[in-house]
C-alpha cells in the first residue's frame, strides 16, 4: 500500500528537516502529506519546539504573482515562507525516496474572512457567523480556490490534498440551547445571495426554503423542543419540508463545479487532485465514536456528490476517525461503492487517542483499510503525536504488503 505521515512546517522548523524525515522514514512510509496552506490553530505539540504551537492562517510559499494578479483574495503568508521550506522539503525528501504531497487547505480561512465578510457563509437570518468559512458559491472564493490549487501544485508537490472544499457544518463557541442534529444542520445552511442565486437556477425556491429554515430554528432558538436523530434526507423533508431538502441538494452542484476547476488546475500544473471529504473527520472526531450512519452516506450534508465527484476526480481522501476496525472497513467499502472501484482511496487514520489506544488496535485497522480495497493509508499527524504512538506505524504498516 502507498502511505504517507502528515506534517507540519512547523514540525520541519522546530526538529531539523533531516531529524523529522529520517524518523518518518524510518516508520516505513512512502511519503509526507506537508501542510502547504492551512488555517489558524492552537495545537498542543509533545515534541516540538513549543509545547503549545500556534498556526496562522496562509501559504508556507510566496503567492505566484501570475496566478493572483487581479484578484480580490490572495492567501496570508507565513511567517518564513521567503526561505522556501517546502522547496527544501522536497529535495531532501528525493534523496530519501519519499514523495510529498502538498496539503491545500481551501475555504476555512478567518483572516480572508474577516477582511471581506461578505465572502462568508450566510444563515438563515442574515448573519455572517463564523468568519473562517468562505462560501464555496462566491466567484471571488471560487477564483481564489483555483489559483491556491494551482500555486500548491507549482511547488512540485506528488499530489495536491484538497482539505475544506465544500460546505462546513455549524461553526460556534459556545451554546446554551441544545440544538439538535437537523436544528444545527438547517442552522448551518448558507443563504447568501450567490447560493440562492443557484439554488433558483436548479427550479428551486430559495427564499421558501430560507423562511421554512428560519422559522424551525428560530423557534428552537425561542425555546421550542429541538429534533431528534441523525439527518437524513428522508427525515429532513418530514421536519423542515420538501423546499429545503431541494436547497440542500442544489448545493452539490456548486461543489462540483468548484472541484472540477480546482482538479484542472491542479492537472494543468502537471499534478494531480486528492479530494479530501472531512465527513468522516466531523463525525469520529471527539470521541472515535462516530454516529451509525456511515460517512459516504453523510457527505452530501456538505454539498459532496462523490457519485457526481467519482467522474472528476481520480483520488479520494477518507478520514475514517473511529476506534472500531470493522466500522472503518464498512466506512471505506461506502466510499468504493459511491466513487467507483477504480478510483484510489486515501484513508486517513489517527494512531493514537482518541480513537487508537494501542498497536494492536492500528494494526486491525490498517488491514481493515487493505480488506476493503482502500490503495493507501496516511497517519495524522506527526507534530501532534507522542514518540510512542508514532512508533505504533511501522508494526501496523508491516503487516500489509
């Protein structure tokens, strides 16, 4: 099986170049999955640097003037991005015979969000709540989603890894309602003027289903009792009507359009396109306990068709966050059936807590990814795991040929 380590930049800087690839090396992967553009985190880190690292949001290289020339959006810059990292990054990686993969993280940015507000999602009421997430259906995030593609594959990445290229759930701090599943989804739902602009171009009446959403939430909001169950589209259309399961799905048309520009500028770079779906990530995240509905039947909650996707894209990446191997083989068996079996699967396991609790348990899940017909596996992430769970790798990755 192909297989990779993400990491961080910031790993790189903090341990040595050669100090953190000859121990990735070492766990007896093919490759580094490098986090090229990423959002704002506070990570703790148990052997970097810094115990507790903070990322910002940006590109770990300088913007090709040629590809953001004109446009409203260009990505922050890290700080030491002048010193190509990942330049280097990749030579030193050739000597060893290790490929990168270059991580692109798209729509999930506050500092661009926070400068143009009005490239934000949209809910229900009005409101531009999280400032982080770029509404996939505004042209000026649409060319800025094409060029950040095209700028991560012209530094001679294997791969491009498109992380956050569709819709996200929710975004908030804090709440003292206990909103349910399908409360938060319809809560989630973007209304701005460009996603109703293409939701009425599908035959779809916008503003009904913005009133109907408004309605069920509000009235949560003001103390009615919140939905129970997980969201489904049948269940979805008993609760908030037939209106706003078509507004859900017209999504899926402007993250397909999205990716298919985004996969041919990536190919028009000479590289090729992973479509990272987060589903699985959302729901096993805190726990490793993910809700019975499997993840493949869950995408389309963020506009992702991968029947639609399975024709444009040649790689998929799958976060198949839970402790149970025989969850993840069915996570992963969805998936194959849903972008077809010649298409390459990516699966993303974490080898640790909280969903990793021993070698063992790894292990099982790496054959279980093999069993199911996935054609590699990636571990996330190296700057966020102890030596001693990293090190669970190389016995988990050697029992597969």
């Amino acid at each position: 099986m192909d297989s990779s380590v993400y990491v961080f930049v910031e790993d790189i800087r903090g341990e040595g170049l050669d100090k953190v690839l000859d121990r990735v090396a070492g766990y007896g992967v093919r490759g580094v999955t490098v986090a090229a553009a990423y959002h704002a985190t506070r990570d703790v880190t148990p052997h970097g640097q810094s115990r507790l690292t903070r990322r910002r949001d940006g590109v770990h290289f300088t913007p090709p003037e040629d590809l953001f020339d004109g446009l409203r959006l260009t990505p922050p810059v890290q700080e030491g991005a002048a010193e190509e990292p990942l330049a280097a990054l990749r030579q030193a990686a050739s000597v060893r015979g290790i490929a990168v993969h270059g991580l692109a993280v798209f729509l999930r940015n506050a500092t661009l969000g926070l400068a143009h507000p009005d490239v934000t999602v949209r809910d229900c009421f009005g409101d531009r709540g999280s400032p982080a997430d770029l509404c996939p259906a505004h042209p000026d995030v649409r060319a800025y989603a094409r060029a950040l593609a095209a700028a991560v594959a012209r530094q001679g990445v294997d791969t491009v890894v498109a992380d956050s290229l569709h819709f996200r759930g929710l975004d908030y701090d804090r709440s003292a309602v206990p909103l349910g599943p399908m409360d938060a989804y319809l809560f989630s739902l973007c209304f701005c003027d460009f996603c109703m602009r293409r939701a009425a171009d599908l035959g779809v009446d916008a503003e009904t289903a913005r009133e109907e959403c408004a309605r069920i939430v509000g009235g949560v909001l003001d103390g009615d009792p919140p939905a129970q169950g997980e969201v489904t589209r049948a269940a979805l259309t008993a609760y908030a009507g037939p209106e706003v399961v078509a507004y859900a799905r017209a999504r899926s048309e402007t993250v397909t359009s999205l990716v298919s520009a985004v996969a041919e500028a990536v190919a028009e770079e000479g590289s090729r396109l992973v479509f990272l779906d987060a589903t699985g990530a959302v729901k096993g995240d805190a726990d490793g306990l993910p809700a019975p509905c499997l993840a493949a039947h869950d995408a389309w909650q963020s506009g992702v068709d991968l029947l639609a996707l399975g024709d444009l894209v040649h790689s998929f990446g799958v976060c198949a966050y839970a402790r149970d191997p025989a969850r993840v083989a069915d996570d992963v068996g969805a998936y194959r059936r849903s972008v077809g079996r010649d298409r390459e699967i990516r699966v993303v396991l974490r080898p640790g807590p909280p969903d990793t609790d021993s070698a063992a348990r790894l292990a099982a899940k790496v054959r279980a990814v093999r069993a199911a017909g996935a054609r590699a596996v990636d571990f996330y992430a190296y700057g966020l795991a102890p030596f001693p769970v990293l090190d669970r790798i190389p016995e988990a990755l050697s029992q597969t040929p």
